[in-house]
C-alpha cells in the first residue's frame, strides 16, 4: 500500500511537470510555429513569471546578517475561498503580466530584426535578466539563494500522494483550457494573418496588414503563457533559483526541442512533445534504482538523456523533419459542380 501511494505521487509529480512543459511549447508554438518568430529567451519570461509568483505567495523575508532576503506579501492579507487562499490567482495572474510587460519592451526595439538577429537579440535580453538582475538583487529576488518556501494551492500534509495528484489535476485543467483557447485564435481571422506574416510577411504588408502590430502581439501573449508556466513550476518546486540552477539556455533549448520533436504549428504534436523531454529526465534519474545499475553507469546515466535528445533529433531532420505531428495543411476543395463543364 505504501509503495503504491508512493508510486501515484511520483507518476502525478511527473504529469504535472509535463503539463507546465506543455504550456511552454503552446506558448513557443505561438510564436514560432503560427507566427515565425525565434524567441531564444524563454528562460527570461519563464524565470519572471516564477519569481513574481513566488514573491505573491510567499511572505516578505527582511534581509539579514549573510543571508540577503526577498520581496513578499504578507498572506494574511488574502482570504481564502473553499480553504486556498486567493493569493494563488492573483500570482498567476501577475506572473502573466509581468512577462507579457517585459516581452513588450524587449520588443519595442528588436521586432523589426531579421529572425536570426532577434534570436540574438532575444537571447541577449534573457541572459542579462536572469543572470544580472535577478541573480544580483539580494533583498528582492533572494539572489544567489532564491526564494524557498513556496507553497502548492492544495497542501494535504502527510499525505504527499493527495498533494501531487490534486497539483496535477489543477495544471492538467489549465493546459486543457489554453490548448482550446489557442486552438480557436488561431482558427480566427486572426491567427489565419499571423500563418501569413509567417509565409511571407511582404506579401502580408501588400494587403495592408499591420505585421509589425500583429507579431508584437503575438509574442507578449505567447511571454505572458511562459510567464504562467514560471508560476505553475514555481508551485511544482517549491521555490526558484538563479542560473545556473534554473532558467538557463538549457531549458530554452529543451522547449524548442519539445516543438520540433512534437511538429511546429500544431499544437496537439507540441503536447505529445511535451512527453518526451521530461521523461527522458525522469527516466534517467530512476534508471539507477529501477535496474539496480552499478558505477560507473550509475552516475553518468543521468547525462545520457542528452545524447537521447540528439539522436532523436538527428533522425527526425533525416527522416521526418515536419516532426511526429505535422502542422495540418487545410487546402480548400473544388466544387463538384464547375459552371461551364
């Protein structure tokens, strides 16, 4: 009985972090796969998002001798509804608008670029955010420490199983509900401009298309979902951390890896993309006790899930470069009855 529970919160630990995986890759497939942009900096938005949270819902710690504190707000100010405290939404929320607002100003500046300088560009402004203000902040941000202590919305005490398993039915339901939501944007007018701008953004502008305006939005809306992951993996671990702990270019690189696996500019391919990344980590960390595996393979098996990675990704360039799940091409009919024939 006891390994059974045990197994239920390992397995729903795992799905929740697959789902907060999902949301990076809709958000990514935004931007990317419906719109063309390459955003290099989804550390930065992610990280933002994870760290406005954990302030939200975490009180405010003073800093002290050798240990440099971090912004919070005093919980007792949010009442609770049906026992979860309201502090929750309202961190998901700001943690949406705080990436959304710095997508926005990175934006400003760099959407006219050419795609492979935006890439730079993007990645530029993700690494002065996370490894320079956030990591340098001590008495904000936590600093070098980061901010401990987060709760999870559902907190059922000993019973770590019913914790896990609500957690991830709570990040299940949201990925369901944004998956539907992005499915119907980009079914309307107007995600059917932005597959335009993608094709050919000259040919947007000849019909008075506003392709500066519709990237824009596009990339602050695809931000403020990384910046809702940030909050839902801030919840999962507990706490954030700088670089290089957290948020790095590694992450960055798995999400596009998850988009290119799954098949950029569908978003139920990214959702089954969003299995493989995080189980090939899960794996390789268990791999030790499940097979009972002797050094030196014990130790270094963690890192061969990177050589997973690029293998898969080898032979998907080589033999199926659209991905596992092709963006659907939707190629109007002729009608049965052509007048004249």
């Amino acid at each position: 009985m006891v390994e059974a529970v045990g197994i239920v919160a390992d397995v729903a630990s795992f799905g929740a972090l697959v789902g907060i995986f999902a949301m990076l890759a809709l958000a990514l497939n935004l931007q990317w796969g419906k719109t063309g942009l390459f955003n290099a900096g989804i550390a930065a938005f992610w990280g933002l998002g994870a760290y406005t949270a954990s302030m939200v819902v975490t009180n405010p710690v003073p800093t002290a001798l050798a240990r440099p504190g971090h912004w919070g707000i005093d919980q007792a100010a949010f009442p609770a509804v049906f026992g979860v405290s309201t502090s929750f939404t309202v961190a998901i929320i700001l943690a949406a608008i705080a990436a959304g607002v710095l997508a926005f100003f990175i934006a400003i500046p760099t959407m006219r670029l050419r795609a492979d300088y935006f890439a730079i560009a993007t990645l530029g402004f993700a690494e002065i955010v996370m490894n320079v203000f956030v990591k340098n902040l001590p008495g904000i941000t936590g600093g070098v420490e980061g901010i401990g202590g987060v709760p999870q919305p559902f907190e059922f005490g000993a019973e770590g199983w019913k914790t896990n398993l609500s957690y991830f039915l709570l990040v299940a339901s949201v990925v369901v509900v944004l998956f539907f939501l992005l499915e119907r944007l980009v079914r309307s007018p107007w995600g059917r401009v932005l597959q335009a701008v993608r094709e050919d953004e000259d040919a947007a502008q000849a019909l008075g298309k506003d392709t500066f305006s519709l990237k824009l939005q596009s990339f602050v809306l695809g931000a403020g979902i990384m910046g809702l992951s940030g909050a839902f993996f801030a919840f999962w671990l507990r706490g954030v951390s700088p670089p290089p702990n957290s948020f790095t270019a590694a992450d960055t690189f798995a999400v596009w890896v998850i988009v290119i696996i799954g098949g950029s500019g569908n978003n139920r391919g990214v959702l089954a993309g969003a299995f493989v990344v995080p189980f090939l980590e899960y794996f390789s960390v268990r791999a030790k006790s499940w097979f009972d595996l002797q050094e030196p393979l014990a130790s270094q098996i963690f890192y061969f899930r990177l050589i997973a990675i690029g293998v898969v990704l080898i032979l998907l360039i080589m033999w199926r470069p659209q991905g596992i799940f092709p963006e659907p091409k939707h190629v109007a009919k002729r009608p049965r009855w052509v007048i004249g024939r």
